[in-house]
C-alpha cells in the first residue's frame, strides 16, 4: 500500500493486515495484505469508511474490526467501523446503533467474543466511557462507568483473559494510574 503514518495493524495469524492511516496526500481508507511467507503484498478493497487516522482495529481470529479515529485534518470525527474478512476479502460495516459517541486516541481490545471500546477524546472533550461491539450480534452495549479510570488518550489497554487493563496516557497532564475493567461483571 503507499506510504503511511499511523495506520492500523493486526496479525491473523498468516498475514499483517493494515489499514487507515495518513498517507502524502491525507487521511486513508486503503489498506493491504502483507504475506511474510510469499513476501508478497495484495491490496485491500476499498472499506466502507471515511478515509480516517487514530482509530482502532483488532482481530477476531476470522476478521479484522476498525472503528472510531478522525480524518486528519478538518476534525471530523467517527463513531462508525467496519469488519475486514480475509476469506472473502469483503468489507461489512458494522451496527452503529448504540455505539460509543465518535471519539479518536482511545484504545481497543478483544477479549475472544466482544471488542471493547474505551477512553479517548470527543475533541476537545476527553472521554472516561465505552463500549463492547459483539460481531455475532452486531450490537453495542455501554460499559459501566463504576470505577472506570480518570478520562484519557494515549493510554495503553491489555486484556488479560478475563479484564482490559487501562494504563497511563494524558488528560491534559501524564497520567501514572489505570483502571480495570471486568465484561462479566460490568465492572
């Protein structure tokens, strides 16, 4: 794919895939197929999305789900996303009915079932919400705000196999606490 800055990756366990970003002449909505054992390249078809930077993508272990970010240059931000399958290579935009509000800088994570949305900033408000995409429903359900860590961008999320850990990041100033987030007990 051309060139780019802050793109997102995902491994699906025979290619990298990559998508979004901001290339020479601005925000993105291409991506490609990097095959290390053909040391091959395949584009992408063209996603179902405004061409956008600083969102998020996570693989399910049969696609790949890109949601939120902005378009780089005139502030429009986004509270949609999209599903990437490889098989077929095809695009399906996923619900936005009860999404997280349009947000950029937040992080994401896969638990196994549900992608989890959270933190990031609805410019110029940062945000301390989220929300969980559930593929096989294609439904959103908000997470709790009960003990959820102070508002953030460029924090760092981990699921662990049962929490997404939240740490660090900026609210105006550097942030040295977290949060932990439990999808079972909304908590």
């Amino acid at each position: 794919p051309v060139r780019r800055a802050n793109p997102s990756f995902v491994w699906s366990g025979t290619e990298m895939l990559v998508w979004g970003g901001e290339g020479d002449t601005g925000a993105l909505n291409s991506g490609g197929r990097y095959n290390p054992a053909t040391d091959t390249w395949t584009d992408m078809p063209t996603a179902p999305l405004a061409p956008r930077v600083y969102h998020t993508a996570v693989w399910t272990g049969a696609e790949m789900i890109v949601w939120g970010g902005y378009n780089g240059h005139i502030g429009q931000l986004y509270g949609d996303g999209a599903r990437f399958n490889p098989t077929s290579n095809a695009w399906t935009p996923i619900a936005a009915s009860g999404a997280p509000n349009a947000r950029t800088y937040h992080s994401a994570v896969w638990t196994g079932t549900q992608m989890i949305v959270w933190g990031g900033a609805n410019e110029p408000v940062f945000d301390s919400s989220g929300g969980r995409y559930n593929p096989t429903t294609n439904t959103w359900t908000p997470t709790s705000a009960v003990n959820a860590p102070s508002y953030r961008i460029f924090h760092t999320a981990v699921w662990t196999g049962t929490q997404m850990i939240v740490q660090g990041g900026s609210g105006g100033v550097s942030i040295t606490g977290g949060g932990r987030y439990d999808p079972a007990t909304d908590v």
